[in-house]
C-alpha cells in the first residue's frame, strides 16, 4: 500500500506519496499541497494497479515529437504517397510548431480545443483587415488527425493511460461540394473542343476513371475483345513528378467500355507496345494535370460553353450518364472503384431521387385496391 510523509519547503509544508509500481520496483511523487490531494492521488494509483491501467508517470515525459518520427514512418507504408505528403505537411506546419516539445503527459483535451479554434481564426492587422485566412475544414481534421494518430501511439505503448485528444467538440464539418453533371450532348462538345485530347476527355466521361488511374493505363490494360479496363496502378502528380502506386482501394478492378470509347482508343493505341502509356506527357512520361487556369482542359469548357468543372467532374458525370441509362447501382459502384454500394448511394443520392417517384407509381400500380363504383341516390351506378 502506498504511503505518505509530510516535508517542509521554503513555500511550506509538501506532502509525498511513496508506492510500487506493478513491478514492485519503490517510487514516489512529490509536491501535493494538501494531505486530501495525495491521499487522492494514492488511491488513484492503487485502483489502476487492480485495474491494469497503471502508466509510470516517468514514461509520459516523451515529447509528441520524439513519438512522431515512428508515426510518420509508418504511415509513409500504409498510405499512397500523395496522402503522406499530406500528413507529413500538417505535422511539419500546424502540429510541430504546437506541440513538438510539449510531454505527452501535459497535454490536455482543452489546450487541443483552444489549438483547434487558432488555426481555424484569421489574422489580421492593427486595422482589422485580414493578413492570413484561418485553416480550412480540411487541413484543421488533418492536423487533428495527425496529432491524436501519435497520441494513440503513446496509449499503445504504454506510455498514456487514454489519449488526452480523443473527444474534441469542436472540429469542423467539411462541406459537400455540388456535383456537377454534363450530359451525352455537353461532353461531346467539350470532347470536339478539346483538340487531341479528345479520346481522354471520352474516355473520363464514360468509365468514371480518376485522373491518375487514367494517365497510368497502359497498352496491356486496353482488352478490346473483352471490352474492359484492368485499373490497378494510380500516378499520383506530387510537383512536377509522379508517384506511381495502387489505386485509391487498393484493388485492381474491371472497368467496362462502350464500343464507341474503345474505337477512340484503338487509335489511341496503334503502334504502341503493350508497356506504353496509352494517354503519355510530351516528354513520353506520365501526362501532368492540367492547369485550372489557362491549361487546354479550361480552355475546351470555355470553348464549349459547358458548366465549369474539372477532370474529376467527369467522374461524376459518368454516374449521372449510367444512372440514366438504367445501370444497375451494384455494377456502378464496381465500375467506380467504391468499396460498397452504399458509398455509391450516398455519393450519388440526388441522382436516385427519380427513383423514389417510380417506387410510389410502382407500389401504386401493383397494390392499389379495385375502384370503387359510385352509387346514385336512386341506386343506380
């Protein structure tokens, strides 16, 4: 059982705890104040003891940043590498400069909120105009994610009780951004208008492929006779390079082709061998995005007097296209690479709204009773 002794000090009288630890190994915690608050802390310990959740307080004085080097190493293995670039930007900018020294033992669920609410606040100058905009939805879960991540390591090995930062109230939502869908007669202009790149364009807008799924296909992955797509490899563009992994599912996955895409690529294709990109850069490599403003795919959507979207829209635009042509919701959500129908459902819900109408007419059709026969007062129909 633990023990407690009285001491004097230059501020007054100090009580101290002595105990053993679960290893019987003698150790002691100084500087209570009153008697009540060791008598506390001693059977705190006690119960933790009983319960296994004992940590040695000597094992909370890491600092976050001693842990996070283990952490960040880790998920450079298990994430592509555009998400770790991600990561490793959020601790370098936003979590470093906060809580790099800080013992994991002395951080608190309230600093972690207070930390939250700042990078989210602007900064703005004696005269109240904004110098720097607060962080966004986004990069603020990140940074809260990349924090918690190495606490819940600390936790792991021993070296928390519980994790200090689980259970904040006040992260941000990220808002839905709108869809935007063309339709069959919008992408065949925007196709015309996009000059050579017109079988990408076709391409994107009618097999739901992301970008860099579609700059890493290969000659190999094109089976015209079978019509499909083999998707599994994904050219992520980090700068002016790319970094080639797995797709965002990690599967590889069979993409079906209307016969009018696959004419566009057998063009695209011929007098390539098997290994070639069959949509390379100038320079034979991957193919870069292009710019937002100014790049030729801005240039075509101007041209061809379409709604303003991106590459990726097009992904979306194939949902809406298969919706409308009666495609079945499981064989979308394969063509698309989602691990499930319902993230399908739910990406896509205000596309299925027709559908709520044709299950009432349906249920209509099918269960109303037999019309009543009006009956005149002289008893005649």
């Amino acid at each position: 059982m633990a023990t407690i002794e009285s001491y004097s000090t230059a501020a007054g009288k100090r009580y101290m705890v002595r105990y053993r630890t679960p290893d019987r190994a003698s150790t002691k915690k100084r500087g209570f104040k009153t008697k009540r608050d060791a008598e506390a802390f001693a059977a705190t310990v006690e119960v933790e003891k009983l319960t296994g959740s004992y940590v040695a307080p000597a094992l909370g004085r890491i600092t976050v940043e001693e842990l996070a080097p283990d952490w960040l190493a880790r998920k450079e293995s298990d994430v592509a590498p555009s998400n770790y670039r991600t990561l490793e930007t959020a601790w370098r900018v936003h979590v470093q400069p906060r809580w790099g020294r800080a013992r994991v033992a002395d951080v608190e669920l309230a600093r972690v909120e207070q930390w939250i609410a700042q990078i989210q606040r602007d900064e703005t100058d004696a005269d109240g105009e904004v110098i720097k905009k607060g962080a966004g939805a986004t990069v603020v879960i990140r940074a809260y994610g990349v924090l918690a991540g190495i606490l819940d390591d600390a936790v792991k090995s021993r070296r928390l009780a519980s994790n200090p930062a689980r259970g904040v109230e006040n992260l941000p939502r990220k808002l839905t951004k709108r869809h935007v869908y063309l339709s069959a007669e919008d992408v065949g202009r925007l196709a015309d208008e996009s000059g050579a790149h017109r079988p990408l364009v076709l391409t994107l807008a009618y097999t739901g492929l992301r970008w860099g799924e579609l700059v890493a296909l290969r000659v190999r992955d094109v089976e015209f006779l079978r019509r499909r797509l083999t998707v599994h490899d994904n050219a992520v563009q980090l700068g002016v390079d790319h970094a080639v992994g797995r797709t965002k599912s990690r599967r590889t996955r069979s993409v079906p082709v209307p016969e009018f895409i696959l004419d566009e690529l057998s063009v695209q294709c011929r007098g390539k061998g098997p290994d070639d990109l069959v949509f390379p850069g100038p320079d034979g490599s991957y193919l870069p995005r292009p710019k937002s403003d100014g790049g030729w795919f801005a240039g075509a959507v101007k041209r061809a007097k379409v709604q303003a979207i991106t590459p990726h829209d097009l992904r979306h635009t194939t949902a809406s296209l298969s919706v409308s042509a009666g495609v079945n919701v499981l064989a979308l959500a394969r063509m698309l690479g989602h691990t499930s129908a319902k993230v399908t459902l739910d990406t896509y819900a205000d596309l299925f709204d027709s559908d709520l109408d044709a299950v009432a007419k349906s249920l209509h059709a099918r269960y109303s009773p037999p019309p009543v026969p009006k009956v005149c007062p002289n008893g005649t129909e």
